[in-house]
C-alpha cells in the first residue's frame, strides 16, 4: 500500500470531525519541513466532501509575537483552518478567528505516521460519549484531586460552567464541529479553566513544553491559581525564561485529561520545535494522562490575557478523583475498564471492542 | 475607549443595538440558538432575548436569576459595553484582553462564538447605517 492510501482513513476521520461542508474554504496551515503526504491527505479528503481547498506555508511565530498580517487574515477568512504548525489559535487572530469569525480550529499533529495511526481513526462517537460522560462528572463533583508516584499532589475546585471543551450544537455537551469549535487532531480531552484561582499544589511533570523527555522531571509549585515555582534541570531554566517578564505568563491556565486510548506516547519523529510541542501536546489527548497549561487564561473565559501561549504539561500515569469517584487510576481511565452496554456498543458498530482499549505507551 | 454614556441606561444602548437584528440578516449565527444574553456590568444587569435571529425583548435582569441552560451572562465594566456598542471593540477583543467575561464559555463556546459573529455583523450594520444616501 502506498503511504497517502495509509492515511486516507485518518485523513477521512479528520476531515469528518471538522464537519466540512461543500463550498466552505478549508485552510491548511503549515511550516517548512511539513510532510506532504499528511496535507495532500487532508486536502484529498476534504475536497471530498466538497471543500474548497487553500493550503499557507508560514514561518513558525515566535511566543508572544503577533501572527503576520497575511496569516491573520486567511485564518480569519476560513470556515475551518487544520494547523499543522504551532498553534495559532492561542494568537490574537486566531482568538478572533473563533470568536468573531466562527473559524473552526483543529491542531494537527504534522507527522504522517500519526495520521496513519489507530488514534487517528478513532471513532468520533465514542469520543463524544466518552468527552459528555466525564465532563458531567466534573460538573457534578467539582473537586478534583490529582496524585502520581513521581510527588504530584494537586488541588482544584472546577467551575462548573468552565469545563468543555469541543462543544458542539448544544450547552454543555461535546459533539459534531460547529463555528467557532477549538480543538486538536487526533482528538480529544476534557478540559477546565481554573476561574476562581483555586489550583494549589505540587505538580511533577513527565513531559512540558517542548521537553518530550526532560533530563530531571520539571515541577510546578501552584499557589492560588499561579505558578509560583518552576523547579528542575535545563528544561526547567528554559520554561523560566520564555515566561519571564511577561504579564500573566505564569498563570494557572488549564487543566484536564486524554480521553483517546489509541494516542502513543511515543516520541514524535518531527524534528522543528514546533512539532516536538505539538508532540506533548497530543500526549495530552492520550486516555489517563493528566494535563495542565500555564499562561493567559482568556480562551477559557478567564480574565488574565497573556501574549504567552499556554505552555503545557503532562502526568503520565496520574489518579485522578473527581470528588470521591477515581476518574483515571494510575494512568488508566477507568470508564474504559468497565465499559458499559452503551460504550461497547458503540465500539462494536465501529469494528469491535478494541477501539477501547489502550494501545501500548 | 468609548464615549461617557453615563446618562444612557444599558438597557436603552442594549436595545438600540440589538434592534437591527430584525432589519438585517445579522442574526443567521444565532438563528438556531434560543439565547438569553446577560450583560452584568458593576451597577446594571440588561437580559437580552434572542429567538430565531431575531430580538424579541430587552428587559432589566433579575438579581437572583438562575443561569439556565440557554443563558449566556458576559460580564465587564460598562465602558466595555459601550466600546462593543460603539463599534470599537468586538466581542473577541474584548474578550482577549481579559475585559470581557464570560464565566461559562467553555460549556457554552458554541453560543459565545455564534454570539461574536453576530455582534461584529451587527456593527457592520450600524456603520453601514451611517452612510450618506
């Protein structure tokens, strides 16, 4: 089989979850070094479904500096961008895009063998249930509590209007893309903004940032909603220094947890730095991984702005209780252990009971 | 930032900007949504109604009301109001420099953003309004 047919089921699953419609302008964004396979994938499949297709090579944009005036407005101009590069949607332009414009979003990881992968292909449908079945959870039992053998003890009182995301047509409830939807490639996560400053603890990360593997683990110190300290070896020191000086930079942003077991913790191959942070970016998506993002809090509905891009963190083997009910034991997500008729059923329509179970990390 | 409109109720401005929705096409981003919209700034709380794109009511909030589920509060100071009013700032400016605030956006981000659309729609209108025939 020749590689662009390997990706074509990923491509297909991709471009259904961003709901392309015919006639609406599809925005490939993507940085040198991108892999043709993975955008000619893309682009096949959402021609497909009747897209008009425009693909912008751009350079990668540094932290804190505004998107280029050409970037800005064809983001703005598309009904949906699939960013193969470092996020934009963090930006200004890529903020009003969402809010003003209705641009749908989906960061992409750029690597062809990810959309050849099992993650990839997973069933929208039981990421949806999954993503409208732990967001209820968080809403009902605000309290989270987050452990690791590593040290991280960790506290936050959700709010329940704040925990999303991938909202679809209705409140409240994960589902197909509509305006304005946020969200990455290979999906997913549930996610919360810490709106009432109430994050406290110790946090000892296994990957951030960049870092896929940090020399010594980089540990957050949160007071109050705040990062107050950032303890480690180089990977630490440099974390320090991209938020140093800048207002709000070290804000508790976000916090959530994977919801797709098929996504690998393996390192990603893409060798640019923005691909090595769209690498631990997509291991928070992976199923009982814990995650975290410091920096300006208003995508959330916060009010801390910040020109800092949230900078993320993830746990990889984390329990998680959401009140007195343990949400992920020791990496694992439970309500994929004990899968009930329903999400069993759903897999079963999708190919069998194996699209919930864990692929090797 | 916007004018002084201390003497101009919310409620009044709320009124005048939203009522071109039901002169215009401005409301297809909000059509399928039953919004009730609460502007709370520090002194006033305006609900303002939206039914199939169209505006159908813009009364005084009440203090107590619970956030139901097709309720969307912004919250801000009343010269951000009046900035988005005046056309100077749409809501997602607002919004990314932490002076808008929205307390459920990210359960209900399909009605903020369906909401931004039509408030930038909606103040190309009111320019647009201005023109000289």
């Amino acid at each position: 089989m020749n590689e662009l047919a390997q990706l074509t089921h990923g491509a297909l699953n991709c471009v259904r979850f961003g709901n392309v419609k015919a006639g609406e302008h599809v925005l490939i964004l993507a940085e040198p070094g991108a892999d043709d396979a993975v955008i000619e994938a893309i682009s096949i499949a959402a021609k497909g479904a009747g897209g008009v297709v425009s693909v912008l090579v751009k350079e990668p944009t540094p932290i804190g500096v505004p998107l280029a005036p050409p970037v800005a407005a064809a983001i703005q101009a598309a009904d949906l961008v699939y960013d193969l590069g470092f996020p934009t949607v963090h930006s200004e332009a890529g903020f009003l895009a969402a809010f003003d414009h209705g641009t749908r979003n989906l960061i992409v990881r750029p690597e062809a063998g990810v959309l050849a992968s099992e993650a990839a292909r997973f069933p929208l449908e039981i990421f949806f249930l999954l993503g409208k079945r732990t967001q209820a959870r968080i809403r009902k039992q605000p309290s989270v509590h987050v452990v690791d053998d590593k040290g991280t003890d960790f506290h936050i009182e959700a709010v329940p209007g704040a925990v999303g995301p991938y909202i679809g047509p209705l409140p409240y409830e994960p589902g197909p893309a509509v305006p304005g939807y946020i969200g990455t490639f290979p999906p997913g996560t549930t996610v919360w903004g810490d709106l009432n400053y109430s994050a406290n603890g110790t946090l000892v990360l296994d990957a951030a940032f960049s870092f896929e593997a940090p020399g010594e683990s980089i540990v957050w110190k949160v007071k109050d909603g705040w990062i107050v300290e950032i303890d480690g070896g180089r990977e630490a020191a440099a974390i320090r220094e991209a938020i140093h000086g800048r207002p709000n930079a070290n804000r508790f942003a976000e916090c959530g947890f994977g919801l797709n077991p098929k996504v690998s913790l393996a390192p990603g191959t893409a060798q640019s730095v923005a691909a090595r942070v769209s690498t631990v970016l997509s291991w928070t998506r992976r199923a009982g991984t814990f995650f975290v993002g410091m920096g300006g809090n208003t995508l959330m509905g916060g009010r801390d702005a910040s020109t800092v891009v949230p900078i993320y963190g993830v746990l990889k083997r984390p329990t998680v209780a959401a009140g007195a009910e343990v949400l992920i034991d020791a990496g694992r997500l439970t309500m994929l252990d004990m899968p009930d008729d329903e999400l069993v059923s759903l897999s079963n329509k999708a190919g069998g009971k194996e699209w919930l179970e864990p692929m090797n990390r | 930032m916007a004018r002084a409109y201390e003497q101009i109720t919310m409620q009044i401005r709320a009124q005048a900007f939203f009522n071109l929705l039901n002169e215009s096409d401005a409301g297809t981003h909000v059509a399928a949504y039953p919004i009730d919209l609460q502007l709370t700034s520090a002194n006033e709380a305006v609900l303002v109604s939206l039914r199939n794109g169209r505006l159908t009511a813009v009364t005084e909030a009440a203090e107590s009301a619970p956030i139901g589920y097709w309720k969307l509060e912004l919250q801000g100071d009343r010269d951000v109001f009046d900035a988005i009013f005046d056309g100077a700032w749409t809501l997602g400016e607002a919004m990314y420099r932490g002076r808008l605030f929205a307390p459920e956006e990210k359960a209900k981000h399909n009605l903020v953003s369906a909401l931004g659309q039509t408030i930038r729609l909606l103040q190309k209108e009111h320019r647009r309004a201005l023109l000289p025939d």
